[in-house]
C-alpha cells in the first residue's frame, strides 16, 4: 500500500490545476514518476503517522518526527524460530527495544499487520488466520473512528489521539523499560523479558512499594510473588519519578542531588533485566553505558542471609548468624542457603537478657514503635520491659525505634548505617574463661582471643575495634581485617592484598591452608586451658588445676577422662568390655593361624619356583657385586656400547620407548620444558600418576654415549636428598633418553638472574639452598661408595624441587676416582667457562678442589644474583671474582649484596659466606678448603674464618662464554668443549 503525506499530495493536485492544457500530459508524467518512486522508498519520507483505514505491514515502520524512535515489527537477534513482535526502538539503535505490544502472543508468519480497527482500537491482525494478537483498550464517549490518529514521538510514547485529545499511550503500559517522561505511580511496574531473546513477560517485576509511607519513592524488584530486591531511603535507583521528570527544575527543587538534576537522564532508560537486575543506561554519542544496577551482590538481595542474620559484602562468607544465634536450618545454612535465617538458643524472657551493640548496621523494615526519651538508658529499658521487643536504635534526636519482629535484610559496614541493639539471652554471649565478648557481629570462640582476660593466652592474636566492632589479625608481617571465623571447622579468613607477603609466627598455633581472595588460616586444637585456681576450671567439668608437663597449671581432665582439644572438653574414656575382649581373642586367633597358612603356601610356592631363577639371581647377583666395585664401573662407562650383560648389570630400571611416548604425549612441544647440551628435557606422566622430566639426547648435541651412561651408571648407584634422583633409561635404535624426577621450579639460574624471579629467594632460603649444594658435594667426594668429581657445578645444572631444595644433576662429565686418590688428569677438558679452575681449564688437573673452585663461583653468584660469566661492572673487574676481591681488600663487603635481599638479609651470615666463596676460589687448590670443612663453616662450627688469597683469574670481556678449543701448545692437549646446559 503506498501512503504519501496527505500535504504533498494536496500540494501536487493544485499545481496541476494551474496548469494549461499544453503541459497537462507532461504534469501527469512527472506525478506518475513521483508515485513510483515512492512506491519503491526511495523518494518519500518517513511515515510519521497512521489514520483511520491505513496499516502498517510487516516491512513497514513508523518514525517520530525527529528520528529518534521508530514502530514496526520486529524480531529479537539470537531468537530461534521466526517469531514477529510489534514494538518501539531506536532508530539508530535498532537492538535495543523499548517497548513491545504482543510481547506474550507472537506471529509466526509476515502476515500482520498494526493499524486501527473498525472498533476503533489499535490492533496486531494476523491477516492470514483474522487472529488478533493485541489491541488497546481506552473509553471515550464519542470519538469518531475517522478522527483518530496514531503518533510516535521522539520521547519513545506511541499515542492514540482524537481531535489532539490523547485516548491512550504506551507510556502507560511499559513493559521491560522506564523512558524519560513517564510516571511511576503505584499501579505501574515494569516486567522483564523471558530472556535476553524473548520479550514474553518474565520471571521479575519492579514497582513502588504500595506500603511506601511519605515520599521516600521505595521501590521493590518482585521473584514470582516474592520480594527479591527493595530499594533503601538514599538509594540513587529510589527516587525513579525523579529522575525522569519531564522537568528538570521540578526534580531539582524536589531532590537537592547534584546527579539528578540537569539533562543528563534525557537520554537515559530504566531497564528490568531477564537477570533480575533493575540497570540505570545513559547514551553519549551513540553508545550507551551502564550507569548503576541493583542487586548489586549478594548483600543487596532482599533479606538475603534471612531473620537475625548479618550479611556483609566484604567477607569471603557473606552471611552470619547475629552473636547469640543459631542457623534456623543448619544443613540448608551450611549449604549456602541462608533463606531460613537463625534463631536465638535462649528463646526465653527475663532478667538475663542483655544488648548486642551493632555497629553500622541497616536493616529491619519500619520499626513497630518510636517513642522520645531522654537518653539511650531509657530507650533500652522501655525494650526490656516488653518481652516482645527484639532490638531497639536511639540517635540523637532523642528518638527511640523499638522493633517487636524478626529483624530481616540486615546490613553490616554499611556506609549509611546505624547503631542498633539486638536482645540476647545473657546465657548465650556472656564472657567467661571459655569466649570473649562479641566484637559487633562477631562471635570469638575459645580459644581464639582478643584480650589478656579471655581465651588462651597462646591464641592471643586478635584485636577488637569497639567503634567499628571490627576484628583484626595481627601477625609479624602486619594487621589484617578479619572477615569470617568458622568454629565449626577452625578456621578463619583474613584479607590481604599480597598473599605471598603473608607471614606467621611459627611458634604459635595457627597454619596457613589457602591462599585466594581471601587468606584461610586453621587453628590447632588447644592444650587444656590454664588456671590459677581451682574454680578457674568450673567450665570445665571432670578436670582440676593442676601442675601440668610444661611446668603451667593447668585443667587436667581426672581418671577415666582425656582432653578432646577439637570439641574443649573432657571426654569419658570408654574401656572395652569382657564380651569384646573375648570377641577380639577370637578375630586375632583366627587372624594368625590364616596369616600362617598363607605364609606355608607362599614358602611352598617359592620353593617350587626357587630352581628355575636360581641361575638368573646368581648372574643379577655376580653382576651386582660387580658394579658395586670403582673398577667394574669404570669399565662399563668406558664401554664402546651396552651389551645385553651389561644393561643386566645396571641397577635401574629400563623404559620402553612407546611408554615414554604416551608419557609425554609423542615428545609434544606443550610438554617441553627446556633445552639443554644433552638436548630438550619434557615433562611426562607415568601411569602411576608419578611427574618425571624426560631428557632425550639430541642427535646434533655435543654429548655422545659415553656422558649418557655416566648418567645412568653413576646417578643409579648415588642416593642423597640433594643429588636428583634417576627413575630409569631407555635405549632402544638411535634413542637415549632418562627419566628423572619432576622439578616443578625448574633451575637455580632462573630465580637468581632474573629480577622479578629473584625476589621470591629471600635470604633463608639462598643460605638453605647453599648448605645443601655443599651437603651434596660432601656426598659425591666423601660420603659415597663412589668417589666423584662433577666437574660441571654450575647454577643451571642445580635444581629446585618444590619446597625450594636445591638437587645437583647433569652428572654427564663426572669422574670416578678410585680409592684414596682425589684427582686426575685427562687430554679432553670439558666444562663451562666461569666455573672450571684454573689447573683444569689450562692444564687438564681435575680434582675435589675442581669442584670446591665451581661451588665457590656458584656461592658468589647466589649472594650477589651476579653472573660470572656474564659481569660488566668497572673496568678494573673483568669477573664477578674480581670484583667481589675488589670488595674485600676494600673492606665494602655488603656492596656485593643482591638488592632484593636488603630486608631479609643476615650481615654477619652474608659477610661468612662472602669468606667462604673467596676461600674456594683461591689459585693454588691446597689453599681451597674441602667440602667437609666448608660445612663446618656455613655450621658456624669453625668462628674464626682463614683470609683468602687473590682468586685464580677473571673472565676477559672479548671471551665468549662457551667455546670450543685445542691447545697443542700445552703440556696435555687440551680441549675446552663448552655448552650451555
């Protein structure tokens, strides 16, 4: 149907009628051409309105005058089905719709249409089936159906109207969304969509409180028919009325709010969300934003944590039961739904009630009594008086609210917030030797304690604020907001903006258990409680004061009771009785003679099996003893290959390759954890859930066979908790590949060389971590029952399990030497430059004081977070070595110091350590201590520490730091074959 303006047609006719004759056929054409091109929607205008006898179909719309709004039909993005509803939008907003007529009775086809029927209602007509989806409904007298038109403005109203008297308006029928201009009365609400792609009416309904006394605007978000927001005096969202006035001056003088007045809400909606969230949206330059929306936590839901319950949003465990109360419904309470609320223990009326002062609370509707006194004395004998009064609130107008019913949503911390007085049983949070008094809303449980006159004296780490009725913990690293404390379970929650910053005292009963958003600490059970008199253990029935073990009195439980430490009290010892005693005579005679019937049938069946492994135990024995010797060893790593007697003689177990495949899914690149000179190292998983770190030999790395079955030889026969353990070997075509355990922390290097890794190794742990590199060298010179020189002791080749203990590896250039003797001398010299000394990297001398010189750099490294290798300070010190002599003739020994150990530092630990480094990195290597006497050392066995000589040499500027060289020149031939691992 083509609708020109009634005014242009008009226009058109009386042009023509000027016309002469002559140029009437010409008059005509250029009217057709015009016609046509409307009928296409290239020429005409927007339509803004509609008349009697006119429609709007399917493909059509109606725009207000300015173009801001636009009616037509629609159907929501992300709907499935072809669903077609009739509604408001932006025009330049087309997915965001304000308003929708048959929001619960959709087409299911482009047959509709919107216009006004021959009753005069406006109508959605499904033409195809004559169904009627919507119509209005308004009363007028004598409105003549031919005077009627309908409008859309630019406020977002679409307007039925007869002779510009207004019949009805969507403004008075909103669905989802609140406009600028409309009026919240009392009988007006907004319904939210089904979902974010179905306009039906949903599951939440937002209008003013029809029990609203005076003009505080509260408005009530409904779930079905229950209350599941309501808005406060001085919430923003409260005066709605407001915000959208027509009229700003009208707002203004109502509302003395700087943010409600002015224009900044003509271009703003109120919007009930699908979510149940009632959203304040304003529009800037085409975009909109979310200015406010309610509920916005937990706390904000209506009565969320239930009758007597407190709810605070700062708190990890957001609901708690008032000091004196009981979850109502503890297994729907303990379970997360607070709904029941809590109940007092002490129901009962008398003179042993008292007040819980609150303070900052919200909360409880209207008060069901207000009465002026002089003073708050007053106020809270006027409650005592009524047994029916629950709680009562005096301010300083002299005013006194008293309640008689449950208190519901109550609100703690809450910036507009009050003090109020509950009445408790004196019975239930009277302080005695057992509990503290309440601070505000929280309950302090024995043994916990906040004073000297309460709770144990070991627990006494807790501080109450009487202002606030805040609870702190206070620990060596500072104070902390206590935000929940679970008797049930013993434990409480602190926040903390750094968890890693956290730190306890060690000595007393509490334990760190989680670290998120807020710190979960556990308290052990107490010892019985100390005493000084006999009375003192009154709360505690069946125990007297007494001498206990520590040399404090103490209540200790009589005879035939113990200390139960998790439910403080004396628990009666039950001791069995004589039928249990004779039924487990039984049970244990019966158990025996079947345990010796299994053991006679296993010995049987040993035997029957013992000559048939006979011969394989004894070659697994010859063989065993036979590594167990310095010469079979030396002489199976000296083997060309592995011969099936020899892989027979190693005490490991041996992988197949397909299993190690499926433990590091096929060598994937996820599972890789590094490269090394041996090769890449992954990360695997054993079928028995055991992590391991596969290190596969790589076919272009500079280490052959022989470094592998040093490997696999040595580390099988060595076992030390700073030494890394091997699980076993593969060899099978050109594959090499041991499994050893996982390091979760990967290498020494990565924490100490780099900035913010560093951090993390305070001092503690960099001396720990220096003691058991030493405690492990021990093990290889001395304590094994091979004698070993590592010959490659470096940082990366030192890794770190998960409690930060340092385990040397990478045994691929080790040496066995035999007996008594502690160094030897070979043609092809192997290490990294740095850490090899100087008789070894220029004459081929390996030795135990080779590794002392390689630990000494390592300690030098680890104080300083220094690279040796790596050092450009001055140019008077080519090294690390030279610049920490430079330090010491000097007398600046701290100026070495890592700058992150500046808080945790030890002086004088840190100067015995610089001593030592220098100490092992002498020139000549009698000058250099054993490991045996450096652990004296860092022991503090040994007080008075020998002054070092001048280190050995300092690493040029121009030397690479790993290189490969041969020094015919040289006594022995050496070759320096260097690689970074």
């Amino acid at each position: 149907m083509v609708v020109t303006k009634r005014r242009n047609m008009e226009g058109t006719i009386a042009i023509i009628k000027g016309m002469s004759t002559n140029c009437m056929l010409t008059s005509m054409f250029i009217l057709y051409i015009q016609v046509l091109l409307c009928s296409f929607h290239v020429y005409c205008a927007d339509r803004i309105s509609l008349r009697y006898g006119e429609l709007i179909r399917d493909n059509e719309t109606l725009v207000s005058p300015g173009g801001e709004f636009e009616f037509g039909f629609f159907s929501p993005s992300g709907s499935s089905g072809y669903k077609r509803y009739v509604g408001i939008w932006y025009k330049w907003d087309k997915r965001t719709v304000v308003w929708v007529a048959n929001r619960d009775d959709p087409l299911v086809n482009s047959n509709g249409t919107f216009g006004i029927g021959t009753n005069g209602m406006l109508q959605v007509l499904d033409t195809s089936s004559r169904k009627v989806h919507w119509k209005c409904y308004y009363w007028c007298y004598s409105c003549p159906t031919a005077n009627l038109i309908v409008n859309l403005t630019d406020s977002g109203n679409l307007g039925l109207y007869s002779n510009d008297i207004i019949l009805w308006e969507s403004f008075d029928t909103p669905t989802d969304t609140f406009l600028r201009g409309m009026s919240m009365s009392s009988s007006m609400n907004l319904t939210s969509w089904r979902d974010r792609d179905d306009p039906g009416s949903g599951n939440y309904t937002i209008k003013r409180d029809p029990l609203d006394a005076g003009d505080l605007g509260t408005l009530i978000i409904y779930r079905g028919k229950t209350i599941y927001w309501k808005s406060w005096k001085d919430d923003r969202l409260s005066t709605i009325s407001d915000i959208f006035s027509l009229d700003a001056s009208v707002r203004c003088k109502k509302r003395n709010t700087y943010d409600r007045c002015g224009p900044d809400f003509d271009n703003a909606r109120l919007v009930m969300n699908f979510s149940g969230m009632i959203e304040l949206w304003k529009q800037k330059n085409r975009t909109w934003s979310l200015i406010e929306a309610e509920p916005r936590d937990d706390c904000s839901v209506y009565n969320f944590c239930g009758k007597f319950g407190s709810c605070n949003p700062n708190n990890k465990l957001a609901c708690k039961c008032l000091p004196g109360f009981m979850p109502d419904v503890p297994e729907k309470w303990h379970s997360g739904d607070f709904s029941n609320g809590c109940a007092k223990n002490d129901k009962s009326c008398g003179d042993g009630d008292l007040f819980l002062s609150l303070k900052m609370m919200i909360g409880g509707e209207n008060p069901q009594g207000i009465y002026e006194v002089n003073n708050e004395n007053e106020c809270k004998e006027t409650c005592l008086k009524n047994c029916e009064c629950k709680s009562y609130s005096y301010d300083e107008q002299r005013s006194c609210q008293i309640w008689t019913q449950d208190l519901l949503n109550l609100q703690e911390e809450h910036p507009y917030g009050h003090n109020l007085s509950v009445r408790v049983a004196i019975s239930d949070i009277e302080p005695t030797v057992r509990n503290c008094v309440p601070c505000g809303t929280n309950m302090i449980p024995y043994p916990l304690s906040t004073s000297s006159n309460c709770g144990d004296p070991m627990y006494y780490s807790f501080d109450c604020n009487t202002t606030t009725g805040q609870v702190s913990f206070k620990a060596p690293s500072g104070t902390y907001r206590v935000s929940g404390i679970d008797p049930n379970t013993q434990k409480f929650f602190i926040q903390v903006k750094d968890g890693r910053s956290l730190r306890l005292n060690q000595s007393l009963p509490f334990n760190l258990t989680k670290i998120t958003n807020d710190v979960e600490i556990a308290w052990d059970p107490p010892l019985e409680p100390i005493c000084n008199l006999t009375a003192d253990c009154e709360d505690w029935p069946h125990s007297s004061c007494k001498s206990a073990s520590d040399g404090k009195r103490r209540c200790l439980c009589t005879v035939s009771f113990q200390w139960d430490g998790t439910n403080l009290n004396c628990t009666r010892v039950s001791w069995p009785s004589e039928k249990r005693i004779i039924l487990l005579l039984i049970v244990g005679i019966t158990s025996v003679i079947v345990l010796c019937v299994i053991i006679v049938m296993y010995i049987w069946r040993r035997k029957m099996t013992k000559r048939k492994e006979h011969r394989l135990i004894d070659q697994r024995n010859r063989a065993h003893r036979m590594l167990c010797s310095e010469s079979h060893v030396q002489d199976l790593i000296d083997l060309g290959e592995f011969k099936e007697e020899d892989e027979n003689g190693i005490d490991l177990p041996f992988y197949d390759l397909e299993s190690i495949r499926v433990a590091t899914h096929n060598f994937s690149n996820e599972n890789k954890l590094g490269q090394g000179g041996y090769g890449p190292v992954y990360k695997g998983k054993l079928p028995s859930g055991q992590e391991i770190a596969v290190k596969r030999l790589s076919k272009v790395s500079g280490q052959g066979l022989k470094e592998f079955k040093n490997e696999v030889v040595l580390i099988a026969k060595l076992q030390h908790r700073n030494l890394v353990k091997l699980y076993g070997y593969c060899i099978e075509g050109n594959e090499k590949i041991l499994l050893y355990e996982y390091m979760p922390n990967k290498s020494l290097d990565s924490f100490i060389f780099d900035q913010k890794q560093s951090v993390i190794l305070d001092w503690e742990m960099r001396f720990n971590i220096i003691l058991g590199i030493a405690r492990g060298l021990l093990y290889l010179h001395q304590d094994s029952r091979l004698r070993i020189i590592h010959r490659d002791l470096k940082t990366s080749n030192i890794l770190l399990d998960h409690e930060m203990n340092p385990k040397i590896s990478d045994f691929g250039l080790a040496k066995i030497v035999g007996g008594k003797q502690t160094e030897a001398i070979t043609s092809r010299v192997a290490g990294t430059y740095g850490y090899m000394s100087p008789e070894y990297a220029l004459e081929g001398i390996f030795s135990i004081k080779s590794d002392v010189f390689s630990f000494g750099v390592v300690l030098l490294e680890i104080i300083s977070g220094k690279k040796n290798t790596g050092f450009y300070q001055s140019q008077q010190a080519m090294s690390l070595l030279g610049y920490t002599w430079g330090l010491w003739t000097n007398n600046k020994l701290l100026d070495l110091m890592d700058e992150t150990l500046r808080d945790t530092c030890i002086a004088d630990q840190f100067v015995k350590c610089l001593n030592i480094g220098l100490l092992c990195v002498q020139d000549d290597p009698s000058d250099r201590p054993t490991m045996s006497i450096v652990i004296k050392m860092l022991d503090g066995e040994t007080l008075n520490l020998p002054t070092p000589k001048q280190p050995a040499f300092f690493i040029r500027r121009d030397q690479s730091n790993s290189t490969s060289s041969n020094k015919p020149e040289s006594i022995n031939e050496v070759t320096i074959s260097l690689e970074g691992r």
